[in-house]
C-alpha cells in the first residue's frame, strides 16, 4: 500500500471494529428477541434452515460433495463445513448465533482491510467509509444470516492486489471468491480487458486464465475426484453448478413482479441471456475505466434484469462503490451518496419489510397472485422493485457519465492527491524497469 497523503488524526479502525461489533450483536439480539416470532425474520432466517441437514449430515461424518450436495459453489459448502462442529442443528437460535460469529469476524476483516484501502485514497474520509461499509442497511439486515461477507473479504484483498498492480495475486484472489459465489470472476474479466485494451498487454490473460483455473481445480478437483471415487459419479460436485444454470425464477425481482400481475411472461427464460449480455457489455465499455466504478456496473448489469435478485447481492458492489466515490470530485460524490442511499433503502423496503406481507397477503407468489390475492402489502414490494430497478439504471448512468482521468483510475497505488496523471501514461503499458506486477 503507498504512503498515505497525511497523517489522520482521531477515531480510527478501532472505532469502526467496536462499532461493527456493536451493531451485528444488536441486531442479531433484537431479531432473537423482539421479533423472533414475526413473518419478517422468520423468512430471513429461511435460508439458514435449509442447512439443517448439511449440518446433521455432516456431524456424522459425511464429506461435502462427496457424500451429499448443496446448491452453494464448494468454497461455499467448505464455509459451513468448517462451520458445522459449532452448530447444534437442533436449535435454530444456537445456528443463528454460530452463523452471526462466523460471519462477523469476516465483517472485522473487511472493516479492517477496508479501512487501510479508504485511508490511502482519502484520509479524511476513511472512518466514514468504512462505517458506510458494514453499517449500510443492507448490511444490518442481511450480514449476519448470509455469507456475503467472507466473499467481500476476497474481493478486497483482490482490489488491494490491484491496486499494487499486483494483477496475479488479485487474480487469484477473485478466483477464491468466485468458488463462493460466481460473481468476482467477471472483475477479472474486466481487469483483464483494461490491460489489453489500453496497457496493449496481449498475453497476460493467458497467465491470469492459467491463475484462475489453477486456483478453481485446487478448491474442486478435489472433491470431483472423490466423489467420483466413492461414487462412480460427479454428481453430488456437480449439482450445485447444474443447479445455478437451471435455478428457477425468483418472484423478488423485476420479471417476478411482472408475473405476479401480468400472468406467465414465456420469455423469462432466456433473461439469464439478456443479463450475461449486459454484464459483458459493462466489460467492454470504457476500457479506461477503473476497476471500482467498473466494478460496479457489472454488478449493476447483473441485477437489472436478472431471474434472481436477492437483498444481500447488493453487498458485492458496495464496496467498489464507495471506494470510487471516495476518488470522485465532490459533486458527483454527493449524487452517488445520494442514488446510491435511496437504492439501499428500497432494497431493505423490497426485503424483508415488504416481502414477508406480500406472501402472506397472496398466500405465496405465482402467475397473477398479486391481481387475484394482493393488498397494501403487494403494492408495497411491486412498486420498491420498479422504484430500485429505475435506481439501478440511474446510478449506472451516472456512474458512466464520470471522467476516467478524475475517476477510479487505476493509478497502481497512488495517494488521491496524485491520481490525475495525463491519459497517455497508461497508454504506454508497463515499465520495463523496475515493474511491480509480477505476472
């Protein structure tokens, strides 16, 4: 990490650790508590039951993907894994508790990982930040019942790695994320195309794609070979990933809501098209663009039109977001504060405030529910998934109207006050003396 502009005097990454700490037990407490028998946590914690009998299953012995499957990628099934020892899964309040643990000390780690990231680009701003980080809405109410946490723990060292243009080791970095969840491989894939398009470095996508599927083979060719040992089969490996290709729609999103108002939309189905599209797209675009607000728009491209959008998916751009803003000239850091708090508002309002009385009000969500069953409640979700879907574009756009020369520019390392450099330095690639990056 490069020396930083000044010397910040006051609250500091203590600060934000006990304020993280404080606020993932009170939530966790208030949820157990005061409304533990409400429909809204019981559907938060809905995903934690699902784990009971990886968690039984795996007490006795049983190895994951060998001898039973989860719908969750393997590093996400080593997780709860290493998880199960410490769980009682009889008792859904101990597993919720357990699970709030684990999760909270990847909560620490990106506070601290975070804050160190922020300090360099802007001193001043870098306890706000980080608290900006881990006590956003969206991260109050689903961090502490999902595993988002540990997969931006891997995103942030990534962009730690990037920044040192260390492109290797962010490289593979995301690739371990990605074995939690699919998304850190399309900031490789952006990070890449930065390279050969603007640095003209043609041949490092092969050493980053030998880095990736390194990493990728040392996570699940393990568990592919036992199963197929002990089995005769690669099923039980491969059923998650065949489940994620074949994963059915999710009625917490724009299509959904078409559905439940409009009746079967046949199309739906080819939206997961539509989105690796977009997402792509977002790739391409304004090659000079840094790896935070780029960041960002694919993950934005993966939302828009999705067949799934849950609350927590917010969570995988955050970061990205307030690490640009932080580089941002201050004008448009207040609009992109300002979209971006009106989005995590109508994320929370969507789930779990709106969702747990829609179903309740149309008896669960199918085609024309919402028209038959629906009420206040109904009204309510539908119309914060439009009001966060029309969010999205326009913080995307936003984010595509900022100059590339004043901000997230990747500017290897440099303190805020020296990232204005003139474009053609980044045209002529690396130097040949003295090179940082080691791929």
């Amino acid at each position: 990490m490069a020396p930083l502009a000044q010397e910040h005097r006051g609250p500091g990454l203590g600060t934000a650790l006990l304020a993280t700490l404080a606020a993932r037990a009170i939530v966790v407490t208030v949820a157990l508590t005061v409304f533990w028998d409400t429909p809204m946590v019981s559907h938060l914690v809905q995903d934690l039951r699902t784990w009971r009998e990886f968690f039984l299953a795996t007490q006795a012995g049983a190895i994951p993907y060998v001898h039973l499957t989860k719908e969750y990628p393997v590093l996400g099934g080593i997780l709860y894994w290493l998880m199960s020892p410490f769980v009682d899964a009889d008792d859904l309040k101990q597993t919720i508790v357990v699970h709030a643990v684990f999760m909270g000390v990847a909560d620490l780690l990106n506070a601290a990982i975070f804050f160190r990231l922020a300090r360099a680009l802007a001193p001043r701003w870098a306890l706000a930040a980080t608290l900006l980080l881990n006590l956003n809405l969206t991260a109050l109410v689903t961090a502490p019942f999902r595993y988002e946490s540990w997969i931006v723990t891997f995103v942030l060292l990534g962009y730690a790695a990037h920044r040192r243009r260390r492109y290797l080791w962010s490289t593979a970095w995301w690739s371990m994320g990605s074995g939690l969840k699919w998304y850190p491989a399309f900031f490789i894939a952006a990070q890449e195309w930065r390279l050969l398009v603007v640095e003209r470095r043609r041949r490092h996508w092969l050493a980053a794609g030998a880095v990736m599927a390194a990493v990728t083979a040392a996570i699940n060719l393990p568990f592919a070979l036992m199963t197929l040992s002990e089995n005769g089969s690669l099923h039980n490996w491969l059923a998650p990933y065949l489940f994620h290709i074949h994963r059915p729609l999710y009625w917490d999103t724009l299509i959904g809501v078409g559905q439940i108002w409009l009746g079967p939309l046949p199309w739906e189905r080819f939206a997961g098209l539509w989105t690796l599209a977009l997402m792509l797209a977002a790739i391409v675009v304004r090659p000079r663009m840094g790896i935070e607000y780029k960041g960002v728009l694919v993950c934005l491209a993966a939302v828009f039109f999705n067949r799934i959008y849950s609350t927590q998916f917010n969570l995988w751009f955050y970061p990205f977001l307030i690490l640009g803003a932080l580089q941002d000239d201050p004008g448009r850091r207040r609009r992109v504060a300002l979209v971006a708090a009106v989005l995590d508002v109508l994320n929370v309002i969507v789930y779990p405030l709106s969702f747990a009385g829609a179903v309740e009000e149309m008896g669960g969500f199918f085609p024309f529910a919402a028209r038959q069953e629906g009420g206040l409640w109904t009204v309510v979700f539908s119309a914060a998934i439009v009001a966060r879907t029309v969010v999205v574009v326009f913080l995307a756009a936003l984010l595509l109207r900022a100059s590339d020369e004043r901000v997230a520019v990747d500017n290897g390392g440099l303190t805020n006050e020296n990232k204005r450099f003139p474009r053609k330095a980044s045209d002529r690639g690396p130097r040949r003396a003295g090179k940082t990056e080691s791929g």
